[in-house]
C-alpha cells in the first residue's frame, strides 16, 4: 500500500470582494503518496500568525510523526495526530492542522478508489440541496442590501444566509431596530416563499434580553434560522434565548471537535443548527463525527464552505452524503480562490447544489494559482 511521503503545509493570501478586497489567509496542504497521487486539504486558520502556527505544527510536528504511514488508513492516522497534540490540541491550532492532512488524505483515498468521497461515506443521502447565497450586509443603505439579496434570488439562489456587523458601509448590526426593519423590508421584497437565515455573527455584542427581543421580532418575518446572537460560549444565555423564542437558533461554526459539539448537544441543549467547517473541525474525519451526533440527537448540520473551493468541495461531499443537511451554501460574489484555484468552478445549477462526479474531492486544484497565491 502506499504510503505518505511528502505533506507541504502553504500559506495562501487573497482579497475577497465580499468585503471590500479585505485580504483573507489560509492554509493549504498538500499531502504526495509513494505512488504519486496527491492530495489536496485545507486548514482556515485565517490570521497571520495562526497560518504560520498552523505551518509549524505540520512541518515540525506532524510531518515527522506520520509520514512513512500507509496512507488508507485514515482513521488510525487521525487518532496518531490528536493523541501527540493531546497537551495543546483539543480544539484551536492544533485542530485546523489536524484538518488539513486528513481532508488530503480522503482525498488520496477516493483518487485510489476511484470513487468521489460520498460514496465512501455510504452514499448519497440527498440528490441535491438547495442552493444557498452566504454573504455579508455592507453595502451603503438599507435599499442598497436589499436590492443586493434581491439579485441573488434573481441569479437563481434559492435561499440566503446573511451576515450582519461585517466590514464596508452598511449600519446594518449596529441597532437592533434598524436590523429587525432590514429583515421587514427584506421579506417584503421577496415574497413569502424565499429562505432568510441571518447571521447575527461575532461583530454584534448583544445581551440575553436584546437577543430574544430580536429573535421574536424577526420570528414575526419569517426567518429559517437566528444564528449566534450570543458568544458562542454563553450556554445560560443560549438557554435562556432557546425558552423565550420559537425561532430556530444556530451555532456551532466556531467549534473545533466532536467534544465540543458533544457538549452543545447533550449538556447545553439550546441550539437546533449546527454549523460544521472540515477545514476546522479536524478534517472530514471530525465532520463526520459531529455529524453522527447530530443524526442521534435530531439535530441539523449546516457545512461552513465559505473559504477557498477545496473546503467547499469537501463540504458538499459531506454535506449530500448527510441526512441531516438542508441547503449549501456559496459565496455569490466572484473571488480567485473559488474561481481560479480550481480547473472548474463549483457553482449551483439552476439554484441548486449538485454532487462532484470525479475521484476524491473531485476537483483539479491549480497548482500555478496556489502558488501564485502563496506567502
């Protein structure tokens, strides 16, 4: 069998125009077998000094630790990487390194098989899923957001996800009022039948009393889902927002393993969707078994896809592969590393999302782009 011979950890820099060219990072890694067959990951550590930890943590730590083993043999590989990083690696950096070798070592697996990764994982439990456009409010004016949203349905999105307090010009996440009214506006301008979510996200610094005020008063919208009013730590909180509000309550994104998805499921009890980023919560390995919590609780999974397209490829494998997924969410706006990075661009058709024919991933990462790109 082959075995790992070369894993390369590579920093990448890209401005992303969902918020204004703001320059976003993150680690790729990219895994060579015996044989020659590579393999493409992803860590989202995001911030400079977290993608050169991330680097360290691989090429110091990992690297010589798996490298000469077989590479099929994922799931002793990933419990071999979380007990050396057990002192510093439940959850944060040592969990986005984890993420990446074992994401380019599915990929090697289904490459091998010659089987895209959802049949892998048992097959397909969806034939497609809604198409979801995931995108930040910051443009000038309340009119000018929701002519942008407008435009996404016209596109042929079929629902929406919508972060709030974000980078640009828009006042939207800074008062509760002006929120709850955008979403009014918002509902009124798409009918009754789009999908809203918002993202209330880490920009807002909300109390328990203003987040079920709002929560409430968008619940009078129609919205599918209210997601982090609160720090993702606050479990009072979150409790006390999941009695006073029929509205379903999202989180989870900001999570790093199954022990922490554990944790919200059986001791916090108070969140009905969970968002989950392979690039983040210690590979497809990590994914899957968050997932697995999710089927024995009821509870529905949401896959973070929005960085470059290796985890969006991952996280729609996972996703349709998922009895518990609902949408898939893209970036609607044009951004290198969805388009470039890759031979053809994952995009929706006719708004909805469609699963990857090819072996592994399915994509053909463009080694010149990633290079390019690189730090």
């Amino acid at each position: 069998m082959a075995k790992i011979a070369r894993i390369e950890p590579i920093t990448i820099a890209y401005a992303d125009p969902n918020d204004f060219g703001t320059v976003r990072r993150t680690v790729l890694v990219r895994v060579e077998t015996s044989d020659g067959v590579v393999g493409w990951g992803e860590c989202i550590a995001m911030w400079p000094e977290a993608c050169r930890a991330v680097a360290t943590i691989i090429n110091d730590g990992l690297t010589p630790l798996i490298a000469g083993d077989t590479a099929d043999d994922i799931e002793a590989i990933w419990g071999k990487m979380r007990r050396h990083l057990h002192w510093y690696g439940e959850g944060g950096i040592a969990s986005l390194a984890v993420s990446g070798i074992d994401m380019a070592l599915w990929d090697i697996k289904g490459k091998v098989a010659n089987k895209p990764l959802y049949e892998l994982f048992g097959g397909l439990k969806h034939a497609r899923l809604p198409a979801n456009a995931s995108a930040h409010v910051n443009k000038n004016g309340e009119v000018a957001c929701v002519a942008e949203v407008v435009g996404f349905f016209e596109a042929g999105f079929r629902s929406t996800k919508l972060g709030f307090a974000k980078k640009g010009e828009s006042d939207i996440g800074g008062n509760p009022d002006i929120d709850v009214h955008f979403v009014k506006e918002l509902r009124a301008a798409l009918g009754d039948k789009a999908e809203i979510l918002i993202d209330i996200g880490n920009g807002v610094r909300w109390d328990v009393r203003t987040a079920i005020d709002v929560a409430n008063r968008m619940h009078e919208h129609r919205i599918g889902w209210f997601e982090e009013p609160l720090y993702f730590t606050d479990d009072a909180g979150y409790r006390a927002l999941a009695a006073s509000t029929e509205l379903r309550l999202a989180s989870g994104e900001r999570e790093f393993t199954e022990t922490g998805y554990r944790r919200q499921m059986e001791y916090v009890q108070a969140v009905d969707v969970y968002g989950i980023d392979p690039a983040r919560v210690e590979g497809i390995t990590g994914f899957r078994r968050a997932d697995a919590l999710a089927t024995r609780h009821g509870k529905t999974i949401n896959a973070h896809a929005w960085s470059t397209a290796i985890t969006t490829a991952a996280s729609l494998h996972l996703s349709l592969a998922s009895p518990n997924a609902e949408i898939f969410e893209y970036k609607p706006f044009g951004v290198s590393v969805q388009d470039d990075l890759v031979a053809e661009k994952l995009w929706h058709r006719d708004g909805w999302a469609y699963p990857i024919e090819g072996a592994g991933l399915g994509i053909e990462v463009q080694e010149d782009v990633v290079r390019r790109l690189a730090e």
